[in-house]
C-alpha cells in the first residue's frame, strides 16, 4: 500500500481523531448545559417578576381604601398612616420596574408604572375636603396603575407559559446533539478502522508474513511501495532475500562440489539429502542414498561404534570420529566423519572425509619409522660404541690432536641418536600406539631418577637441580612420566646460564589436582609463544641460547600429558626465567 503518511503521521491521527470526537462532544454538553440553564433563570426571573407584581396588586386596593377613609373621617386614619403605605407601594413598584426592566417587552409598562408611581402623593386635608375631583383622579391613576400591573403579569404569564415548550426544545435539541455525536462517532470509528487497517494492520501482516516466508525460504511477497518505516523495512526484507539467495547458490554449488561427502541424517540414521561426491565415496547416487539407513555403508564391526559416535553429538557441540565404510562391491574406505546435531532441523549435519589415502601414507611412515629404528639407530650406536672403545684403548693411535674431533664427531652422532629416538617417539605419541601402564609411584622417586638422567649434563654446566619434599604418591605411567620430566629439565638446563638453579616443586591446588612445575633462570618464554611452544619444531626465535636440539621435547611432553589426561603449561618464573608446570587431576593423585 502507497501510503502518502509516514508512520508517525498515521499514529497521530488515530490518537487525535478519537481525542478531538470527545472534546466536540463536551462542548456540545457545555453549550447545552449554558442554554438550560439561561431557560432556568430565565423561568425563575419570570416566577420573581410576578410575585413582586402580584404583591403590588394586592397593596393597590389597600391604598385606594385607606386615602377613601382619610376623606371621610380624619379621625378613622392618620396622615402617618397613609404616607407609609404609599411608600411601601413605591418601594415595590420600583423593585417591579427593576426586574422588568431585563425583558424589552415590558418597556410599556414599565413606563405606566412610573408615571403612576410618581403621582402617588398624599392628599392634604383642604383638597380632601373642598376639591370633590381629587378623588376621582386618584381612583383613575391607581387604576391605571393597576391595569399596568395586570398588562406585565399577562406578559410574563405568556412567557412562562412557553417556557415548557422551550425547555422540550431545549431537551430535543440536547437528545439529537447527542445521538449525532454517537453516529459521528460510529462513523469515524469505521473510518479510523478502514484507515488503520490499510495503513498499520495489512502492512504489518504482510511485513510479518514475508519475515515468515524467508525464514522458511521461500519467494517473498511483491515489495511495498512508500517511503514510510513500514516500506523500507519491506524493501530491507527483500534486499536481505536477495542477498540470501546468491548466498545459498553459492553454498549449493561450494557443497555439490566439495571434495567431502556433505549429507544430513535423520534420527535414526537414515540418509536425508547427500552431494555429488556420494557417488565418488560410496560408488551410490546421491538420489539413491536419500533414505536409506547409514549402517548399510559401515562395515559391520563398527556399527556399534558409529551409532555410539552419533548419539555422542547429541549432547555435544560436534564430533569428529574415525569410521571404515564399505561400497556395494565390498571394498572398504576409511573415512573422518564430523557430525554436528540440529534441534531445530531435527536432523545430523556430517561432513564425511576420505581418508584412506591418508592413512596410507602413514603406514609408510610408520614403516620409515620402523627402519629409522632397525636399521639407523643400530648402526649409529654401533659407531659410538667403536669410537668410545678406540678412545679409551690405551694402544690406540689416537693422538692428542685428534682426540677433539673424535669427540665432535661422537657428540653428532648422539644428537642423530636423540633426535630418531625423538621421532619415533612422536610418532607412537601422535597416532595413539604408545601404550601408557598406570601405576602408583611416589612423585619423589620420579624426581631423583630423572635428575639422574640429567646429572652428567647439569654438572657439566655447573648447574644446580634441587627437589622439593613430598610424600605424595600418583597413578602414572612411570616410564613415560619421568621421560616428561627429564625433557622438562633438559630444556631448563639448555636455556639456563652457567652456574644457574633449577627448582623442582609441588603444589597441592584447591580443585584436589597436585600441580609440578620446574623453575629456571633462563630468558623466558615470551607470552606470544607460551601456548604453541608445545607444537613440534617450535622454537622461541632470539633467545641468547643456540637452538640446537630437535623442536620435539616439549611435543612430546605435551602428547605424555594427554595421555595422562593432564594439562602442561608454561608462566613466568618467580624471579626470572620459565615455569613449566603439569597439573595432574585428583583422580591422579593419592
């Protein structure tokens, strides 16, 4: 809908459209309530004027007898008498002249009432007696005063009369102001309803409704026109629908041409959708693998295993798992499966990987490994213990300039020795063939085996390696755990000055784990390299120390202490240098 108001615009008029009915309905009922009651005062002014001139007439016969009584007897009434009736009689005909006054059809009469009023005089005694006409005379001004009075109380009467018919008109009118506001209010109302609807409620649901449609993608509602909020909300919608769909071609085309087989499952392992690579993994259309059970494709000894694995990542963020699949011919592939719950789906999202090419090479490698260890550490030993034998026989012709030469070359040869040893070491580490004996050793004789192993080193740099007191003992692979130890301090002894200390030391932390840590004096680890100084051939570069050696001790040491399911880790020494710390869990620790 074109809507020529904004928003804000639309708003305000369905407030102040109700709000200006109500204010033209109480001034309706104002002006009603004024002219009530104008028709109220106005009767009561009526009621008043009458009771003032109805008291005048009834005071008119009294004056008229008492000035009759005075002429024919002086002794019958006083002058006083008199004098004082005629003034209250004035008194009332100028109070009936002031309330008249207020209605300009009693101008007339209001005129009789003064000119009567002003010849009420008392009559002296000589006029009473000798002039026979006074009396007449009086008797015509009152009874014209009279007739005055009469004429005011008909008109009043005629007014008061109508007075009913204009309070019925008045009501009338009050009935039909009301029943015209209630219909303009039924009528703004329609109106402010149509108008709500079309510019507010219609907008609303079809903006909601295309909300709806994208999230479930499908084709949205044609774009609003207007410029209003509701409008360009609209238009961000369909700017956002866009963007998505280039989106998901892209996502369709990076995932049908993975090198990966993308597929989602159902609960009960079921194929639900697959890309093109099924039928390069599996050797099965990607339409044919839709519902069939995915334990059809896993070899039967692992489908345990593979139903375990997928409950797993229920409850976890993602799995990764190794699995052997099979294809409709029999032949077996190894494959990496990541699998990754959706509640909201209700389905399994797994990105399964080939493999098998890969594990492969690493039987070759393990084979290399295997003759590293046969065939070149035998004969480099072998070397050694010929060289050692030549040095020490008394009868060698050895000389004295050739003694350091030989002893280089001794020293290269161990380093080769270490370095395969090394080697073979990760590699059982890193593909989970070394196998770790647990059992409960006390900490204190690892300690001083290991320091043994190191002694020859330490003295010859003049180094000193002190053992902190414990009784504690721990469950650990004896062999394996002291050869972390001895490369913990190999390290330190490496990196630290000539006549340096080296403090071995445990600590009893508050979570029940037991925490070792070995201290040196050494240059330290920079913090950027503290967390991948654990990852094979690094090493920490512009340290004062050659790097020799073969970047695999603290690997290693990582790799034992996964195995012993502990953390290794490295912080600031106390005073200088490196702390290398393994905390081991209390179920570790006895």
């Amino acid at each position: 809908m074109n809507s020529r108001f904004s928003l804000l615009t639309r708003g305000i008029i369905l407030v102040a459209a109700p709000f200006t009915m109500q204010l033209l309905l109480v001034l309706t009922l104002m002006l009603s309530l004024e002219r009530v009651q104008e028709q109220a005062s106005h009767e009561a002014y009526i009621r008043d004027l009458l009771a003032q001139t109805y008291s005048v007439c009834n005071s008119v016969p009294e004056i008229a007898t008492l000035i009759l009584l005075q002429r024919r007897s002086l002794e019958l009434v006083s002058e006083d008498a008199v004098s004082k009736q005629l003034k209250l009689m004035k008194l009332r005909i100028s109070n009936v002249e002031r309330l008249a006054k207020k209605n300009p059809r009693q101008l007339a009469n209001i005129s009789k009432l003064e000119d009567g009023r002003k010849h009420l005089e008392v009559p002296d005694i000589d006029m009473l007696e000798d002039n026979e006409s006074y009396r007449k005379k009086q008797l015509e001004q009152i009874s014209a005063l009279f007739n005055a009075l009469s004429d005011m109380v008909q008109v009043e009467k005629i007014e008061l009369a109508a007075a009913p018919k204009e309070r019925a008109a008045l009501r009338h009118t009050v009935i039909l102001c009301i029943l015209g506001w209630i219909a303009a209010t039924i009528i703004v109302a329609l109106c402010l309803a149509r108008f709500y609807a079309q510019s507010i409620r219609d907008p609303l649901l079809r903006l909601a409704e295309n909300a709806r449609l994208l999230s479930q993608r499908h084709m949205l509602h044609h774009e609003m026109s207007g410029t209003d909020a509701i409008a360009e909300f609209d238009k961000t919608l369909h700017k956002v629908d866009a963007k998505l769909k280039v989106a998901r071609e892209n996502e369709e085309l990076l995932v049908e041409n993975a090198a990966d087989l993308i597929c989602t499952l159902s609960p009960n392992l079921t194929f639900l959708s697959a890309n093109s690579f099924a039928s390069r993994l599996l050797a099965v259309g990607a339409k044919q693998l839709q519902r069939q059970p995915a334990q059809e494709y896993i070899i039967e000894s692992e489908r345990s295993k593979f139903e375990a694995a997928m409950q797993l990542a229920k409850l976890e963020t993602q799995t990764r798992f190794e699995i052997k699949m099979q294809r409709p011919e029999g032949t077996q592939v190894e494959t990496l499966w990541s699998s990754l719950w959706s509640p909201v789906d209700n389905a399994y999202f797994c990105i399964v990987h080939d493999v098998t090419e890969l594990k492969r090479i690493e039987r070759i490698k393990q084979g290399f490994s295997a003759i590293l260890s046969d065939d070149l550490r035998a004969p480099l030993n072998s070397v050694i213990d010929s060289m050692r034998k030549m040095e020490n026989d008394p009868n060698s012709p050895i000389t004295e300039v050739l003694r350091p030469e030989i002893q280089s070359v001794k020293t290269n040869l161990q380093w080769l020795i270490d370095m395969v040893t090394d080697l073979l070491d990760f590699e059982k580490l890193q593909y989970g063939e070394m196998n770790f004996k647990f059992e409960s050793t006390r900490i204190q004789e690892i300690f001083h085996e290991a320091v043994s192993l190191v002694k020859e080193i330490a003295t010859a740099r003049s180094i000193a390696i002190t053992i902190g007191e414990t009784d504690r003992f721990i469950v650990v692979d004896r062999s394996r755990f002291t050869q972390l130890v001895v490369n913990l301090l190999a390290n330190a002894i490496k990196f630290s000055p000539q006549g340096g200390k080296i403090d071995i030391a445990i600590e009893q932390l508050g979570d029940a784990s037991l925490e070792l840590s070995i201290s040196d004096e050494g240059p330290g680890v920079p913090e950027s390299f503290r967390e991948k100084i654990f990852a094979p051939f690094e090493q920490v570069p512009d340290q004062t120390k050659s790097q020799d050696g073969t970047g695999l001790g603290l690997a290693i040491c990582k790799s034992i202490a996964d195995g012993h399911n502990a953390k290794i880790y490295v912080r600031p020494g106390a005073r200088c240098g490196s702390q290398f710390c393994v905390q081991l869990s209390g179920d570790a620790v006895q």
